[in-house]
C-alpha cells in the first residue's frame, strides 16, 4: 500500500509540474484585485498604480524615442494567459513598453498578455471617435506564437465516387447480410 501511495503521489507532482509549465513564466502571477480594462474606463483615477495583467491582440505598434506603445484590443484572458479568441472585446488599452519592439514581429493581431501597471489614462481617436486609453507600463509581457489553423475544406457536393455500391455487401457479411445475428 506504501508503494501505490508514493506512486499515486509522484503521478499528481509530475501532473502538476506539467500544467504549470504550459504558462509562460513572465505572465504566471495574476495579481490581486485584477480590475478590467472596462472597470478602468469607467473610473481610471481610482485604479492609478494598480497592477494588472491584461491580454487580447495588437492593434498597432508606436515606437518611440526610448519606449514603444502598443495599442492592443483587450480579450479575456483563459488560464494559462492566452488571450481567447473570438469577436469579444473589453476595449482597448495602451501597453508601454521600455525600448524598442520591431513592429514586423509584433505584427497587428498577434495575441499578446502583459503584466504591469496603470498609469494616467490618454486621450485618442479611434478614426474620428474620441477613446480613453488606460496605459499599462509593462514588467513584463508574453508574445504568443501564431497559431496553426488548417484551411477550411471545400467539399463539392456533385463528386460522385464510381467505386462506391450501397447495395453491395461487403464480404465479412455476406451471406447474411448486415443486419444478421
């Protein structure tokens, strides 16, 4: 009994280990009270030096002199860290990151999470809409590797296969039938 208590004890560690593994080491921590980019809209003065990890895709890469801003459209975060796909949005919210990021990398709908703090909210437009951006100053931050999605297949519905005979049994039921038991 000793021995299948340290087995089954050495199967949930190496469990364990693995899960934890899959979360990439920079964006591990969610930190407490992690509000979201809508709750900061509504009131960014209350959430100032609050420390969050926000994720979703890039919208545009702004390199400047010694940082760079990255404007990214917010997702829910699943638990790994990974921004979830998909038409959802909690807004946008501006990622400031110290140094330069080259922009043909961290390409427009790349799925990126970021750690770090609120900072002063900033004013833009979203084409002629006036947007409040909350700014992150990142501590860090994970760029996530594209994902392979296989093309859609075409199926033409007038393919016929010649080969194919309903009404020919195959020979593993032949006398019988298929419905024999």
């Amino acid at each position: 009994m000793n021995i299948f208590r340290r087995l089954t004890a050495a199967v949930a560690a190496t469990m364990l280990v693995g899960c934890a593994a899959t979360v990439p080491e920079a964006i591990r921590e969610t930190p407490p009270g992690n509000p979201s980019p809508v709750e900061v809209r509504a009131n960014p003065e209350q959430f100032v030096g609050a420390r969050v990890r926000w994720g979703g895709s890039i919208a545009s890469v702004d390199n400047r002199k010694e940082q760079t801003w990255i404007e990214v459209v917010a997702r829910q975060l699943q638990d790994n860290g990974r921004p979830e796909s998909g038409d959802t949005s909690f807004g946008r919210f501006l990622a400031r990151i110290d140094g330069f990021v080259d922009p043909s990398i961290y390409s427009d709908e790349r799925e990126i999470t970021v750690v770090g703090t609120l900072r002063d909210s900033v004013r833009r437009t979203i084409g002629e809409y006036p947007y409040l951006y909350p700014v992150v100053e990142v501590s860090s931050h994970h760029l996530w590797p594209r994902e392979l999605r296989a093309p859609a297949r075409y199926y033409d519905p007038y393919w016929y296969d010649p080969w194919y005979d309903p009404w020919y049994p195959p020979p593993y039921t032949w006398p019988y039938g298929p419905y024999w038991r």
